[in-house]
C-alpha cells in the first residue's frame, strides 16, 4: 500500500464532494440550523407548560393556589368547568388540570387535609414529571403559607440542599446543543462515506479504480479520511461557532482533546459505513439499511438515556456500538473537564471496535472487488 495513492484519491473524493450540491448543503445544513433548532426548540425542564384549574370553592386559598402557577413555568391558567375536564384531556388542550374541590379553604383551615385532584397528560413526556413534582410542591406549601398568614417557610427538620453540577442552572440547551453534534457526525459519519461507495458503483467509476494499480485498502482509506476530513471541520466549527457561540453555550473542556477522540470516532464511522455500503446494491438500498442502524446506535448510546436505565442486557449489546463509548467520552470532556487519563478506556474501545469494524469492511469490500473483476 503506498500512501500517495491514498492521498492522492482522498483529494478525488474531496473533490466530487464538492461539485455535489446536496451533499454539500446537507453538510452546512447539519451543522448549523439541525442544532441550533433543537437546541432551542427542544425543553427538558418545566417551561411554558399549559394548565387549566377547575376552582369548586372559589376562596381565597383557591385563588392563592391558581395564582401560584406562573411564568415561566406555566402559562396563565385557564379557568373551566368539572364537566369539561375529560374532552379538554382528551383533546390535549391542557398539561395539566388542577380541579380544587368544594371546601377547600373550610377544609383546610379546620385540620382537615383535602384532597386536590391533579390530571397530567403523560404524553408531554418532557413535563409531566417535572410539572407534576412541582405542582405537588405548590399544593403542599402554598395552605401552609396561608394558615400561617406568611409567606415564611414553614418549620424543617431536615434541611436538602442541592448543587447542580456541570449546568448549574438546569439549562437543556447546553446538553442538547452538544448531543445534537454526536447526533449529525453518527449520521454523516455513515451517510458520507457510503454514499461515495455506491456513487461509484452507479456511476462506474469502480471499474476504473480496479484497472489501476491499486488496493481496495488504499480506496477504503482514502474515502475514510476525505470524508472523516469533512465531517471534522464541520463538527469543531458547529462546537466553536454554533455551539459555543450562538447558543452561548460554555466549553470547559480541552478542544484538542475533544477532535482526537472525533478523530477515533469518525474511523469507526466511516468504516461502518463501508460495510453498509457493501451489503447494498443501489443508493436507496444503503439509505434504508443505515437509517435504522443510526437510530439504534444513538437512541441507545446513553446520549438521551442513561445506560444504566436500560435492560441489562441491552447495555452489554450497547457495548458494541462506538457510539456509546463517544457518548461517555464527549461528556466527560466537555461537560466535566475531564483529560485524557480518564477517557483514555472510551478512545481504546471506540478504536477497537473502529479496527474491527474497518477489517469486516475490508473483507467485504475485497469480496465485492473480485466480484466486479469477474
């Protein structure tokens, strides 16, 4: 294998790249807009949440309790009737519906403990748990603060404190700008290069490869790195530009650190995605054989769910998947500061599995090779 055949059409791969418009705008496209949209647009804390309060008492404890959900976390809350509850429910006008029953306040202030009546739509996924914790926190404190005729705090025993680490104010943007990263170069990562695979094959220019004195090694590790190139660039550039400085987002990480373990990454990618290449025949082949592979590699990664969540089983699979080791790795470094004598574990087995995925790829792509010779 000589390395200036491997340069020389990795520069061949740039340059069909380039004069391929939809691709390039894909590129631009998945490192600009497809993060910042979901960065922005995308809420895992209690915000703006819709509500409705049914008020049977019509007190002055009642109206405390209406008047406690706010902005931001709540909209203005929407006074309705008992008998509209169910079709407001069933039409998802609402989060949440608060009914407060007759004699609440009656209740309440003779030692009574009444009951309030919560209904969550829990298809809001994103809100209903935290949205639920937080009107429970309301409903138990707001009648204390009332009977006592203060707004002090009643009496505790025991006094929680909480830090929130790395993201101090809870912010979903600063995770979901980074997530959003991973989520485009696993896409790409095997877009890319697969489709510069069949992108010869259907245009014949496989064959022309194969009467030149080259390897299928030297063609494999020349459309790995034209395109892990690319994807690169692009990737530090959305980490810098889009992520740190449009989404305000702060880096504490090592950047450096950060583009190696890219780097590993994008190995394993691309390689994967030459083997996907080699099982399909024609470009839609390959499109509907990738997207599932990318969903399960990312969904399952921990990037949205944490491993430990899932069936024990499920994460040894995960273990398999590069994906799930860069997840740990851009965390680590870029949400924790971490340097290289603690991910060191998550670049060797996303490098493994790189090494293995490019050696399946190879054998695959050798096979198809003599196949086309024929």
């Amino acid at each position: 294998m000589r390395l200036t055949n491997v340069y020389r059409l990795g520069l061949k791969e740039l340059i069909s790249l380039r004069y391929d418009p939809v691709l390039v705008l894909l590129i631009i496209y998945a490192f600009t807009f497809a993060i910042i949209a979901p960065a922005r647009g995308v809420k895992l804390e209690l915000q703006n949440a819709s509500v409705a309060v049914v008020d049977e008492d019509r007190s002055q404890l009642s109206a405390r309790l209406a008047d406690a959900l706010r902005p931001p976390y709540f909209q203005p809350p929407e006074q309705i009737a008992v008998g509209e509850i169910d079709d407001a429910m069933d039409a998802g006008r609402y989060t949440f519906v608060i009914d407060l029953p007759p004699r609440l306040q009656a209740d309440a202030v003779e030692g009574r403990r009444p009951v309030v009546q919560v209904n969550v739509d829990a298809t809001a996924m994103a809100m209903a748990g935290a949205g639920a914790r937080y009107l429970e926190q309301v409903l138990a404190e707001e009648p204390l603060n009332y009977l006592q005729g203060s707004r002090a705090d009643p009496p505790q025993m025991v006094l929680a404190v909480s830090r929130l680490a790395f993201n101090p104010n809870g912010e979903s943007v600063w995770f979901l700008g980074v997530m959003q990263i991973v989520n485009m170069v696993t896409l790409l990562g095997i877009v890319l290069t697969g489709a510069a695979l069949i992108r010869e094959r259907e245009h014949g220019t496989i064959e022309h490869l194969l009467v030149m004195p080259l390897t299928s090694a030297e063609i494999m590790l020349a459309k790995v790195w034209s395109n892990a190139l690319v994807i690169l660039l692009g990737a530090t550039f959305a980490l810098l530009v889009v992520v740190r400085g449009v989404l305000g987002v702060p880096i504490t990480g090592s950047i450096g650190l950060f583009v190696l373990g890219l780097g590993v990454y994008l190995f394993a990618l691309t390689a994967l995605g030459i083997l996907l290449a080699t099982l399909a025949r024609t470009m839609p082949q390959f499109g509907l054989l990738s997207i599932p592979v990318f969903l399960v590699m990312y969904m399952l990664s921990g990037a949205n769910t944490p491993l430990d969540a899932m069936p024990e089983l499920l994460q040894r699979v995960m273990l398999l998947s590069p994906t799930t080791h860069f997840v740990a790795f851009v965390q680590s470094v870029l949400f924790r500061g971490a340097g290289l004598g603690l991910v060191w574990p998550q670049l060797a087995a996303t490098l493994g599995l790189g090494v293995l995925a490019f050696v399946a790829a190879l054998a695959r792509f050798r096979e198809t090779v003599s196949l086309t010779r024929l």
